[in-house]
C-alpha cells in the first residue's frame, strides 16, 4: 500500500487491520503486503532482520546518569538550539496530552517535554533522556524510522514494531546540518493517538525550519570568527588549509592544493581526522592522521575554551634562496584504473592510493558503503590494477539468489548430483574465476550456513562441487563488497566471525555522495557525456538544479546521481537541465531538507559571496587562484560572479 491520507491513518479500521498483520508478521506467518503501507512494512522486515524483539516492553537506555550530561556535551551545538527554540514551546504544551522530543542523529533521546502528566508516563516506557530510539531499539517508531529514511513521517499507533510504542501516536522529521547536509538530529510530536493529528504536521515541519535557521546562524557566526583568524594566522605564499570544528574544509591558500598533491594526498581524506569533539579541547598530537600529515602542522583555533577549527600548516624550505613546499619525490601518478576515478571523484584520492597499494598484492579485499557508492566500479580497478588483470573478473550477487542456486552458482556441481543438473557436470564462480578475480557483491546477505564452505575455499585453496568428493584446486582473488555493517553482524551472530576477519585483511570504505559535494559537478560532467553521443554536445545544468545536487542527501549515492541524470536529459528539449525535470519526490527531498525562508537562504548566499571576495582579493584579482583557494572549479567561481556582480581581476 503507497501512503495515505492521515485522516485515514487515524481510522479504527485501518488500525485494527495493521494489528491483526502485525501479530500474523511477529509470528513469521505470510501477510498481505497491501493492507499496510510499505513505509511502515519495509520497516517491520528492517527490524526483523536486525533482530528486534517485537514483544520489547520498553526502549533500552543508551546512557544514564552523568553519561546524559556527556551526551549534551556530545551534541552541544544540537542541544543549544533546542534550549533555544524548544523551551519557549514547552509551557504551551502543558494540558495538551503530547510530548514534544528531540535526538541526536543516533536516535537516543536529548529532550522530552510537554504536557507533565504525560511525560511521567511515558518514562515508565523509557521515553527519557538517554534512551535508544532508533530503528534497532525500538523498533519502528516516528524517530528511529525518520533516521533511517532520512525524512519526515507519521507513525500511529499498531504501525509501531514494538508493543512498547502501541499506544502512541508519532510524527517527527530530521534536522539537518544548514551547510553540509548531514543529520544532526530528529524532532518528534508524541501523544495517544487522538491527538496527533494533521496538524501536527506543520508544527513539526516549521520547528526544524527554527533548528536548522539557529544552526545557521551559529555556524555563520563561527565561519566568519574562522575565516579573520585565518587571514590573521597564515603568511604570504604560505601553504594552509582551514577546517571548521567537524573537519570540513573552509578555505585554502592558492599554494595548498599543489602541497597536498605533492605529499601524495587531498583535503577530502583528511577531514574526518580533523573532527573536533565539543566536549573536549582539540589535542592535534593524539589526532588520527593518515601518513604525510604530522600533528604539528596543525593549529587549533579556540573561542572561550572551545576548539571551533584548525588550520593545517604544510611546511616549507629553502632551496637555493627561494622558499616552495617540500615535495615528496616518491609520490608517483596513480596506475590508470584508478587514475579514472579520481578524475571524477577527486576527494576519493586518498582512499584509491590506499586501494593501489592493496591492488599490488593478492590480499582479499574487502569494500564497505552504502548501496550506489561504486563499489563494483572500484572492484573492477582493483582487479585492473593487480597482478591477476589477465586473468578474469567474475561478479556474484550474494543477495540476488537463493539459497540452494547460490551454493551451485558458487561451488558448481558434479553429473547427477541432484535433479536438472548438467549432464557432465558444470563449473561454478570459483572455476571460472581460476587466474583471476572473484567479486561477491552484497557479501553480508549470504546464508550463514553457506558461509563455513566459502571459509574453506578460501583458507585451503580448493572448492568441492556439490554431489563430488575431489577438491578442485584453484588460485582466485577475492574481493568482497558489503553496504551492511559487518561488525555489528558478527556481534549479532549474523555473520560469522572468521569469515569476516579473513576477509577484513584490507578494508576500504566509500563515502556516501551526501559527504563529498564538491565530486558532484565532475560525476555529472562525467555522467552526461556518457549518456550522450560522441557527435553531440552534452548538456548542461542550470544553476539552480546543481545547487539543488548539492542540497540534497542522495541516498542512491552515485547510481542515483547517473539515473536522474538520465532521466533529465531525456525531458530536456534545448540541452539544458532544469530543476522541473527531476523528480518530484527529490524536489520535495531537498525542499524539506534545506533551511527553510528565504532570509536564511539569501544569509547563505551571501557569507559565500563574501568568503569569494576575500578570496579573490587575497589573490590579487587572479580567478585560477582564487578558485583553487576556495577549493572551487574556475566554472563554479565565473558563475557566483555573474549571480552578483563583475569584480576587478587581473586574469
């Protein structure tokens, strides 16, 4: 069933009919997937096969006691907003019979206020500060739900997974960082079901527009604090780059990038290092850098005892009178298959010198990301650029067949050993892959009791067909590729553990889209020249769509960058991309997950103008190295020229 009408979510029908599923779900008997909407049913087999007990009385406390002050701490700029704008609310909710609550972006509560009888109820069921509410505590429920969709919803009453949440009502939405995109938490209407209505809705929806509009601010406020003491701190022709408190790039000198390349690496990798935790005071000597990078090159930058940033200072020598950054000689171009993906996704640069390193050997590899990240893209240049390139590429889905057909497409079979089987025998993935690479895709849905056998290949070498006793000897790189979280499978007993320290040797994970925007532009380019033909000239996106690119979380990662894409350039009748030819469910995604107003929109567009022209200005009017500066393409810095006005340059 798609979604429905909240008027008809509330009848008594459709709630009688989703209990009577839901018991006939929890007792592992067929249903009928229409009578509940997939929303809620994609949820209820999410917590089913993450193993939540539905019969879970109350949501399990994350932390308690003095652990609640330090997730305060841990979500301080989160929790100063909601001190902010949530507290000038909380009277008005008194008599009211709802409950408003807040997260942080694991699901485990920060807040819950509102009317006072109704919270002293509902912390006999663990609604209280320091409780897990996500998707893997309390089953399906208005804010683990919200975080694991990434967008808001309603869920009433016997939708709930767990009998805990039955009796209420929930409608919540996700509050996103106003610069980056990423989850800082959930706000959430709580009540019985009669009173969280429709009209909760627009409350809900115009209490995140608050949030993010007071994260804005905030951030603004510090950027700016960053970029003076910047300006303050470096030299002339000095090699610096600023992070902001998580670790995200800011601005850099035009000399950085060029040092960066030379120590072999990019900003991009580095950024997650660099993240800065509020409760305590930035220390670079215990910070996790990867190779090239030494923590005294990095400056901390406080405000009132707090670190908000820190500026990464690339050493410089002098070499026959002049000064220039000391390169690493023995830094050399990446090999060719990967070479094509940085071109594309330069903040990768750092994780493809990590996979070059790994292609060299005939380790197994095992690569981690979401769904759409590029995985079998990267499994392919690893295979290109190893010592078996020769020899064949062979692709299994672990997840695309069942049991029985995975265990022959895998091992193959001998003649006879079971009804249709090939006369003479046929081999399987492992005998085709003899000399080169075997990919199992989606490696952490194959059965648990397949897992033992391809343990075994693995360790001896050998495989056995299905209905034959002589093992089969064979010499096969395997690389694995998972969007699951293997860890946490193992420690569930989901997946077996020496399978997955056997293939957890060398370990790559992708980032998400939604964490390097500035791969955006260059995907696209890529992606459109591939959709068009060779006579032809691609087309272009306008402005505001890329803009929009860029807003929004993309949880198809790259696949769903290259098919929206396609889907444009067929609308499109005069080669350019316009924002009515996406989707309506992406335009309506990126509207609910950007700030809301238009004075917070118009506050953004003018701190990058002003970031530009201080750029442009500490360049001395020179456009390629003002671009470089902001860690921009030339393309990208012409068109912020032409939205506000013509500056003077001297290129």
């Amino acid at each position: 069933m798609k979604d429905i009408p909240l008027s008809r979510l509330c009848s008594r029908d459709y709630v009688r009919t989703v209990g009577r599923i839901w018991e006939k779900f929890v007792s592992g008997c067929s249903v009928d997937d229409e009578e509940v909407r997939d929303v809620v049913m994609d949820s209820w087999r999410r917590c089913r096969r993450n193993g939540v007990n539905p019969a879970t009385k109350s949501a399990p406390l994350q932390v308690t006691g003095p652990g609640v002050d330090r997730l305060f701490q841990e979500n301080a700029e989160f929790h100063d907003a909601i001190r902010t704008c949530v507290s000038p609310i909380v009277p008005h909710l008194v008599g009211s019979q709802t409950i408003l609550i807040t997260s942080n972006p694991h699901g485990t509560l920060l807040s819950v206020d509102g009317d006072p009888q109704l919270t002293d109820y509902m912390a006999s069921d663990n609604i209280v500060p320091g409780a897990a509410w996500h998707e893997g505590g309390g089953g399906t429920n208005a804010v683990g739900t919200a975080l694991a969709l990434g967008k808001p919803l309603h869920i009433h009453a016997q939708e709930h997974f767990c009998e805990v949440a039955k009796r209420w009502s929930c409608t919540a939405a996700v509050v996103r960082d106003p610069i980056d995109g990423s989850v800082v938490g959930v706000v959430d209407i709580t009540g019985p079901p009669e009173t969280v209505t429709a009209q909760t809705w627009p409350f809900v929806i115009s209490l995140v527009g608050q949030l993010q509009a007071h994260l804005l601010q905030r951030r603004l406020t510090e950027r700016g604090y960053l970029m003076g003491r910047f300006e303050a701190v470096i030299k002339g022709g000095e090699a610096a780059v600023l992070f902001d408190q998580r670790g995200r790039m800011v601005a850099q000198t035009a000399r950085a990038a060029s040092a960066l390349r030379a120590l072999g690496i990019m900003a991009a990798p580095i950024l997650g290092a660099l993240a800065v935790d509020p409760a305590t005071a930035f220390d670079p000597a215990h910070a996790a850098l990867p190779p090239g990078i030494r923590p005294e090159w990095l400056l901390p930058l406080r405000r009132d005892g707090r670190c908000i940033g820190a500026v990464l200072r690339l050493p410089e020598k002098t070499v026959g009178g002049s000064r220039h950054v000391a390169r690493a000689e023995a830094v050399a171009p990446l090999a060719p298959a990967f070479r094509r993906l940085a071109q594309y996704s330069p903040s990768l640069e750092g994780v493809l010198r990590q996979a070059e390193r790994f292609a060299r050997t005939k380790t197994p590899v095992l690569l981690e990301g979401e769904t759409g990240t590029g995985k079998d893209e990267f499994a392919r240049a690893l295979h290109a650029a190893g010592p078996v390139c020769a020899g064949p590429f062979v692709p299994v889905n672990c997840a695309a067949l069942p049991r029985e057909i995975l265990a022959n497409e895998l091992f193959g079979h001998a003649d006879g050993a079971f009804t249709g089987a090939r006369r003479g025998g046929a081999k399987g993935r492992f005998e085709q892959a003899h000399g080169g690479v075997l990919f199992l895709d989606e490696i952490g849905d194959m059965p648990l009791d397949l897992q033992p056998y391809l343990l075994r290949a693995l360790e001896e070498g050998a495989v056995w067909r299905l209905g034959e006793g002589t093992a089969r000897k064979i010499a096969v790189r395997i690389i694995a590729a998972t969007n699951r979280p293997l860890a946490k499978d193992v420690a569930a007993g989901r997946f077996r553990a020496d399978l997955y320290h056997r293939l957890n040797v060398a370990a790559l994970t992708l980032p998400p889209l939604r964490d390097r925007p500035a791969d955006i532009p260059l995907l696209a380019e890529r992606f459109l020249r591939d959709l068009t033909n060779t006579t032809e000239t691609p087309p272009e996106i306008a402005p505001d769509a890329m803009d929009l690119f860029q807003r929004y979380g993309w949880p198809g990662n790259v696949r769903e960058l290259r098919n929206c894409l396609e889907r444009m350039a067929l609308l499109s009748t005069d080669g350019v991309l316009r924002v009515e030819h996406l989707p309506a469910a992406m335009r309506a995604d990126a509207t609910d997950d950007s700030v809301k107003g238009s004075t917070a929109a118009s506050t953004i567009k003018m701190a990058e103008w002003r970031m530009i022209l201080a750029s442009i200005h500490r360049e001395g009017g020179n456009l390629s190295r003002a671009a470089r500066s902001l860690g921009i393409a030339r393309t990208t810095l012409y068109r912020h020229i032409r939205r506000h006005g013509t500056v003077d340059t001297d290129a």
